[in-house]
C-alpha cells in the first residue's frame, strides 16, 4: 500500500472568511476527479485479475475430475510373498 498525502494531492486547505468567521474548506476538484479514476482503473483491473482466476480454479477443477494419471500411477499393492523355484 502507498502511503500517500492526499490533503497535499487535493491542494486541500481551510481558511477563515473573516467577513463571515465561518471556515470556509476548499479542494481541487480536477485532483479528485484524478483519483477517483486511478481508483476505477484499479478496481476494474482487480476485477479482470479476478475472474482471470477463477477461469484457472474453473479450468483446474475440471481438468482434474476427467484426466487419466499420465503415469499410471495406482495405489501399491501389498508384496505377495515369491515362490522358491524346486531343485
């Protein structure tokens, strides 16, 4: 995670109207505008990275219930015990 300073990124800053002793806040509109759309373009790339995914989890998944072992490698059978040859 970034550690950002989005009061510095919005030019955000507060000052007092003295006509009216209220504070009066003001932000960079063009700055959040920004932000929101680095945002989006997260959150739209983590969607896509997501169902990226799951189509893997799907394709596994499936490839494992109907792939024969490549190998054949079965379970051991226990020893059966060797006849001595008669002399």
């Amino acid at each position: 995670m970034t550690e950002r300073n989005f009061e510095k990124e919005l030019n955000h800053y507060i000052y007092n109207d003295p006509e009216y002793g209220e504070d009066i806040e003001n932000i960079d509109y063009r700055s959040l505008i920004c932000i929101i759309t680095e945002l989006c373009d997260r959150i739209e790339q983590l969607e896509k990275d997501n169902e990226l995914l799951k189509s893997y989890a799907i394709d596994w998944k499936d490839r494992d219930e109907y792939v024969e072992d490549p190998w054949n490698l079965q379970p051991r059978q226990p020893m059966q015990p060797v006849k001595k040859p008669q002399l």
